[in-house]
C-alpha cells in the first residue's frame, strides 16, 4: 500500500472513530442539540425554547412544552463542544396564579449559581421584581413572551438562594402578585 493510500486510512479511521466518541460521550456540537438530547433522554418535550441567556460555563435555555415551563442547563465541555446539565423539565404552569414561578440553584467553582424562572398568567403584569435577602433587587421588564428568567450568584449557601419576596407589578407600578420566600 503506498504512502498516501495509508495517510487517507488513517485519517478515515480517525474520523470515524472521532464521530464515534463523540456520539458516545455525550458531547454535542451545539447548545441547541444538547438540550434537544437532554429533553429526549427523559422523554420529555420537545419544548418551543423562548431564550437563551448565557452564564459563565454555558447557556441557560428557556422553553415551554404544553402546559409545562422549563429552564435547562447546557454546559460547555473540551472547548467547543457541550453537554447537558440539569433541570430539562420544570414545572407544570398554573394558569390561576397571576405569576408562577420555581428556582433551582447549583454549587460550582466555590460560588451558588441559582436562576428564578417562570410565567406571567395576567397580562396586566408589566414588571417582575425578586428581593434577596443581601439586598439586592433584581428586576425584569422585557419578558420572552410571557416568561421570565432571573440569574444570581452567591458565595452562601442560604436558602431558597436568599430569595426573599417576589414581586408583579402592573401599570404605576401597582402591585398585583406578591410572594414571600415561596418556591413551588
């Protein structure tokens, strides 16, 4: 066999068997495939992803399957590709509640990383505010359509995040929802 014929086996072989690792590790190219696979490997969804919002180690991805409002996590793995985190499901939206909402929180590289995510059910709401107990108020008044998405470092493990109140505002800044320290 000559030179170039050996050269072209060898990279065909190392391309089939990179596909392959690939394919089994778990390692997608893209966020999108990661939380496409995320959602299939516990037959959920597909859910209609609303955001996309970027944190330090890779993206949080906002969606909605039926009745139900999620907010995965797909992580950036050996420089390009990605992987699932967790929390592909969510929680089922209770259209009585003015807003519903839920929170998840992960420890990594010393710090608490939580996100507060869910759905405004009153169309009158034009704001959605989080008070924390440190002090810190977070507020949001573009919405994805009718969710929301809150992210938070801290370096305490409190609970509930140090969530404090959670609040909607209407038109003036008219309280309409209000929450103290609930999750559901």
């Amino acid at each position: 066999m000559s030179r170039s014929k050996k050269i072209m086996r060898n990279m065909l072989l190392m391309v089939v068997l990179g596909a392959m690792f690939i394919l089994r590790s778990g390692l997608y190219l893209s966020p999108l495939s990661a939380h496409e696979h995320s959602e299939r490997s516990i037959h959920y969804g597909p859910s209609k992803v609303v955001h996309m919002e970027d944190f330090d180690k890779g993206k949080y991805i906002l969606g909605k399957y039926d009745r139900w409002v999620s907010c995965n996590t797909v992580k950036k793995e050996l420089f390009f590709f990605w992987s699932f985190g967790n929390n592909p499901v969510g929680f089922e939206n209770d259209p009585t509640k003015a807003i519903d909402y839920t929170m998840d929180g992960s420890f990594d590289d010393g710090h608490y990383d939580f996100k507060l995510y869910g759905i405004a059910n009153d169309p009158r709401i034009k704001k959605v505010e989080i008070i924390l107990r440190d002090g810190r108020i977070l507020t949001q008044t573009e919405f994805y359509g009718d969710l929301f998405l809150f992210t938070w470092q801290t370096d305490e493990d409190a609970p509930n995040g140090g969530l404090k109140e959670v609040r909607g505002y209407g038109e003036g800044d008219s309280i309409l929802f209000r929450a103290e320290n609930e999750v559901g």
